[in-house]
C-alpha cells in the first residue's frame, strides 16, 4: 500500500507522493522489515484500476517483478506476490513463481486470488465478473495444475554428468497430463524444482467457498476480523475444516490484519489517528464504499446509517466476507456513513487501533495466546514512519515477553519460517537398478 494503508497517509508531510513506483522505496521498506526479523513481506495487487486516481497515489508496479529486485536487495525475508487465478494462466504463472522460488533462494510465496470486480473482468474481456463459486471452482482447477507443474521435476532429475554425456533424466521428468473443467495443460514446466518444491500458498477469502479452498490449499490465510470472539470463531472452523480436509491444521497459519497507530503515549497515539482522521476525504469513501455494497451512485448518505433493506452475502458476487464485515461492523456500532468510513479509512475493516507499544503488543499477545491467531499481517498506518516505530518500538516489546524472535536464526526458507515441510514429490521415484 505504498504510502500506507491509511488512505490519507499521502497527505501527512512525511509522506512522499511519487513513491508507489520507485523500487527503492519498497527496498527500504523489506529492509526495515529484515531489521525486524518479520517472517515475509506481503504484496497485495489487482488487474484493474481502482475508480479514479484523485483518492491516494495509484496504480502498482507487477509484484513479481518488484519482488524479484527486491530478493537480490534482501537475504532473510519471505517475498508473497499476490496473483489472480481469474486471469492468469497456470503454466504461466506457476513458472513465473518458481523461477521466484530459485531467484530468491526459497523465499517465494503466492496470496491466490479470485478476483472480484466487474472492472477486472472487463479488463479481459468479459461482459460482467463470473460467478462466486464459479470463480472458487477455476481457482481450484488452477491450483490443481501448479501443483502438478511444481512437482513435475523431481529432485534428483539434474544429472550433470560430463563424462557420459548426459545432463538430466528423463525418466525423473513428469508432464502435467491434466484435464480439469477449466484448463488442459500437457507438459513439465520448463523451470527445475525450486528451493521450497513450490511457494508457500496463501490465500485471503472468508467467505464459505474461501474457506473450503483453504482448507484444501492454503498454508496461510490472511483474514479480518474486528472482534476477539469473532477471530477465535474463525479461527477454530478454519483449523476444524482443514483438519476435515485431511491435512494437519497445524500446517494452516491464520494471519490477521491489524493497523497499529504508535505513540510513546496513548494521548499521543490517539492524536496521530485523529490526524489521519482528519485528512480523510468523505467523497472519496463514499464511492468505495457504495462499489462495496453493491449500490447504485448517491444512494448513501454521509450522515445517515446504511439502509435496512441492504442485500445477504448470499445475493453478492464479489467479496463476500468484506462485505459482511463492513455491515455488521456498521450494524453493531450503530454508525452513520461517514463514521463507516472513518473506521475504514486505516485498513478497509481490518483492526485498527492506537496505542502505546506496551498496548499494542498486549493486543497481540492476548490474539496469539487465546486461540484467535498464529500470526499477524501488520499494516502500518504510514510507511516508511509506522514500521519503523513497530520494528523499533513494539518487537522489542514481543522479544521481551518471549513472542518473538532475536533474529533469523538457520532457517532459511520462507516455508521454514512459517514451520511447514518442504513437500514431498507426488511422483515416486523409480528404481532404475
């Protein structure tokens, strides 16, 4: 989110406007997060152009690419590129992220998307977005077909034997041989098996049908949720699912979002988020969130609450579990429009919150230690500023309490990081004795 996930946080004097292009800005940015020993950093992206440009600077550089700089500008950081399964091929774009894996020596991971949004649709194409379940049944065919191409080499295929003449073995070489309801894709990928087998999967929907997917695929998920009660409820049907599915649910991390707002005092915090507040352009929220809601231009009104006669997640296509969060959020709070949108403002229904780093880390502590969290998505307010005071202020506070860790110790991979297994090939090596 370049200048910061508050949407206001280009307007703040410390802010530089034209970074959201400038790889050195995201160098910095991995940088200060290594000096944290943060397990990975987390691109989020989007085919499509986000409304106008007039709210925050807009328009991203490809997060494959970016990260791929970025893994000859770091040593220890995890890099996770968000990627569409919507529009994208899977050849393509399984071998662009194992040549991620092999660039950055094991520190690849993907955040698998379907992609909501008539806007990206037409980008492609289409006349109007496909589907909820349509879009989760092409993700899952897609990730069928990575996981074949990911495992198509075995280990051990590179040979490299000068004196007989004979570089790889053929028989170690698995063609993907897949026909699935969305794709048909015959061959080996062209790229050998990367350091991690494949990248660490991620996925970012809450929805019934996002969680049945991750329950079969992720190995991280990156979630909202506003409440401690609510976080323990997904959390616990989240680990239940994929221990349904036959995985070990210990090998699924559930990752929160959570914007901190910093200061060496509460009263100081508080300011700060009053300042962000304040910088807020109605108008701008406004639209998002009418886009959101499924409503046609004008229908709200900014101070006024949002309408009795909204529709159920059940009638809406595109992202479901956002839109709930954000009614009940409203519903429960009793807020006008414009309220809304302030709370929005900082993480668009992630926690946010402001407090000192005792507070802030307390926060986490109570998530992590009462069943609501492995880990968490930090989403500074403000970059460079509000990493810098996390990894400066607040990890020193975990260090202390026995969270964190002091630094980045053997382990080098970002699947090592996270306390998951290298897969095993799917294809049983044969004896050639």
């Amino acid at each position: 989110m370049n200048t910061g996930h508050h949407e206001a946080s280009w307007r703040l004097p410390e802010s530089d406007p034209y970074v959201h292009v400038d790889p050195g800005h995201y160098v910095r940015l991995a940088r200060i997060a290594e000096r944290g020993a943060f397990d990975s950093l987390f691109l989020a992206d989007s085919p499509q152009l986000w409304g106008g440009i007039g709210q925050r600077p807009a328009g991203a550089l490809d997060p494959l690419t970016l990260l791929t700089a970025l893994a000859t500008a770091t040593e220890h950081i995890g890099l996770i590129a968000t990627a569409s399964t919507s529009y994208n091929s899977p050849y393509d774009l399984a071998r662009r992220l194992a040549s991620l894996d092999i660039v950055s020596d094991g520190r690849a991971g993907w955040n698998i998307v379907t992609t909501a949004g008539a806007e990206a649709a037409r980008n492609f194409g289409l006349e109007r977005e496909p589907p909820h379940a349509e879009r989760y049944a092409r993700a899952a065919d897609f990730l069928d077909v990575a996981l074949k191409l990911w495992d198509s080499w075995e280990d051990d295929a590179i040979v490299a034997d000068k004196a007989a003449g004979v570089w790889g073995d053929d028989r170690k070489v698995h063609p993907a041989r897949h026909e699935g309801p969305y794709f048909r894709v015959a061959g080996a990928l062209d790229v050998p098996r990367s350091p991690q087998a494949r990248p660490l999967l991620v996925q970012a929907g809450s929805s019934a049908d996002g969680k049945a997917f991750a329950a079969r695929y992720a190995e991280a998920v990156f979630t909202a949720q506003q409440t401690l009660a609510d976080a323990q409820v997904f959390y616990a049907d989240l680990k239940y699912r994929t221990e349904r599915a036959g995985r070990n649910p210990e090998h699924l991390k559930v990752l929160p979002g959570i914007v901190p707002v910093i200061g060496s005092t509460e009263a100081e915090a508080r300011a700060a988020e009053r300042v962000l507040a304040e910088h807020i352009v109605p108008e701008h929220g406004l639209k998002r969130l009418e886009r959101l809601l499924q409503l046609a231009p004008d229908s709200l009104e900014l101070d006024r609450r949002l309408p009795e006669d909204l529709p159920p997640e059940s009638a809406v296509e595109g992202a479901r579990s956002r839109y709930t969060l954000v009614v009940s959020l409203a519903r429960r709070e009793q807020l006008t429009v414009r309220q809304l949108i302030g709370r929005l403002g900082g993480g668009r229904g992630h926690q946010t919150f402001a407090g000192t780093p005792e507070q802030i880390a307390d926060r986490i502590e109570t998530w992590f230690t009462q069943g609501a969290a492995d880990g968490f998505n930090v989403m500074p307010p403000v970059l460079p500023s509000g990493l810098d005071a996390f990894v400066d202020h607040v990890v020193p506070v975990l260090r202390a309490r026995g969270l964190f860790r002091t630094e980045y110790g053997p382990r080098r991979t970002l699947r090592e990081r996270y306390g998951l297994p290298r897969p095993a090939n799917r294809y049983p090596t044969p004896s050639h004795g």
